[in-house]
C-alpha cells in the first residue's frame, strides 16, 4: 500500500496491482466491524472521483478537476430571496474557494469559473462577484485571525430592520450570525401531515366520572366531540336527558375535560352493529360493576 487517505467514511487507496490484492484489502475492511459495509469503486480510464474532485493519472503526475454529481442542479439561495445577505452569498464564497484552493491547472481553473459564473449568472446575482471573493486570500486569512476572540451572538433576519438593530454591536467584540426561519427543518415541518383525531370519528364510547370513576357507555353516528358537548350542555344546564350527565349532579362531581373523560371504545358506522357492540360494551362494564347506564339496557 502506498497511500491511505480517509475523509469521514470516503477512503482513497493508492496501491500497485502487481504487489497488493484490492479485494482482499476489502474482505479485511468488511471483518473489521461486521455492522459496516466498505464497498469498491475502481479507477477507470485512469480516472477517478474522491469527494469533490475529479483526480486523472497521467504518466508522471496526477491532474485535478472539479466533480459534480449527474443529480447536482447547481441551484443556490436567489437573489431575490429575504435571507442575509451572508446566506445568499455563502455558496459563491465557497465556489470561489474552490477554484483558488484547489490544485487545478490553468485550464480547469478556467473552466470551473466559467461554470460558476453562469450558476451567478442563473441566480440573478452579478458575475462580478466571483472576482469579489476569489481575491486578497492573504488578507482574508489574517482577519479570520484577528477574529479568533471575537464573540459571536445570532439573530433571526427579518429584513431591513435587523440590520438596523446589529448595527449597534458593529464596532464591539461581537460578531452577528444570521439563522432564518425558512430552513428545510421548518418547511418539513410545516408539511407533516397532521394525525386524524380520534373524537372526529363516531361510534361507542364511553365517559368516566373522576371521582367514583362509574362509566356510561353511548353511541354515536355523529363525531364523538359533539357527542360530548351535547352531555356537557346537560350538566350545565341541569337536564335529565344524559344519565351521565345526571349521574354527576346528583352526586355532586364535576365534569371533567373531554381528553380526561372521554374514551373511544369501537369506532363504527351508525346501524345495527352499533347496537350490539353498545350492549356488549355495557355487559362488560355491568360485569366490572362500574357502569351508571339504565339496567333496563343490560
């Protein structure tokens, strides 16, 4: 083995074919830890992609040019967008890094800015900010030193006003980072669907009484929230048409929220079945000795 060059789980072998057996080195990886699976990509037409570039083998060097996925869309934060202005022009700082930092010849050096210059371009940002960033490198490193006490505070950018407000730390020792609340994070967010609540649905429940904690079991063809109400109303108000409700005055208990009270037994459709799956719920409250229905409905 002449080199091992390993970035996170990304791992470049340099190696001569006449002296090391590729596949076994692989076999040996894969022992290693039995949880991971180290897979092979060959070099091919002396050519091949390690992280963000592309390496070439001539016949006494290697050359360098800059890879990008058949999947990469090239699409970055437009300049039409309400981000800082730090955000929007984070991937052109980072494209005109690239191109000063890597190991590109005069050619590819052209060409990765001719590429990064229509992505500007296709944003609707100025081509001239590539030369913006891609200059006074020296310069650019002593200040990132000078900053090394600096401390940092963030706020959420909302326009015009934030800039503003940050002004009056500009000349202190700390530094604004801007954070925005259109994220993916929040947008995935925004789009979870919400879950079905179960009171929308209608069929047997029944309601719990928090102090003797009897239990009155009802059907309903309509949501079990409306149901609820409708015992609710009669508590109130003091009628005898819930038993439920009339349970609870005569012994002088309060009535508890529907989350606390209430409980789906069977949800189904109005008919014949709700009768029956009713009756069986109120035999087996009757058995447990803590249902307050009518006994004629035993």
């Amino acid at each position: 083995m002449e080199g091992y060059f390993r970035y996170v789980d990304d791992i470049l072998l340099v190696y001569e074919d006449n002296l090391t057996n590729i596949d076994e080195v692989l076999n040996l990886f894969n022992n290693i830890t039995p949880g991971l699976i180290f897979t092979l990509e060959r070099e091919k037409d002396d050519r091949l992609n390690f992280l963000g570039l592309t390496i070439t083998k001539g016949a006494s060097e290697l050359t360098f040019e800059i890879f990008r996925k058949l999947t990469t869309t090239d699409t970055v934060i437009p300049n039409i967008s309400c981000h800082p202005l730090e955000q929007n022009f984070a991937a052109i700082r980072y494209f005109a890094n690239r191109i000063h930092t890597y190991n590109l010849d005069h050619l590819q050096k052209q060409k990765e800015t001719d590429i990064v210059k229509q992505i500007i371009h296709n944003n609707k940002y100025d081509t001239s900010l590539l030369n913006r960033f891609g200059k006074n490198t020296k310069q650019r490193k002593r200040h990132e030193q000078e900053k090394q006490n600096q401390k940092w505070v963030k706020f959420t950018y909302v326009g015009r006003e934030t800039r503003y407000i940050t002004k009056l730390v500009r000349n202190t020792s700390l530094k604004v980072a801007y954070t925005t609340k259109s994220n993916v994070g929040k947008i995935l967010e925004m789009q979870k669907p919400q879950e079905p609540n179960k009171f929308d649905k209608n069929g047997v429940y029944s309601l719990t009484c928090q102090i003797c904690h009897k239990k009155y079991v009802g059907q309903t063809g309509r949501p079990f929230h409306v149901s609820f109400r409708e015992h609710y109303r009669d508590y109130k108000f003091a009628k005898n048409k819930s038993k439920f409700a009339q349970r609870i005055i005569e012994e002088g208990h309060a009535f508890g929220p529907m989350s606390d009270i209430m409980e789906v037994a069977y949800p189904a459709s109005k008919g014949k079945m709700l009768d029956t799956l009713q009756r069986f719920y109120i035999y087996r409250k009757t058995k447990l000795g803590t249902q307050i229905n009518e006994k004629l409905t035993v």
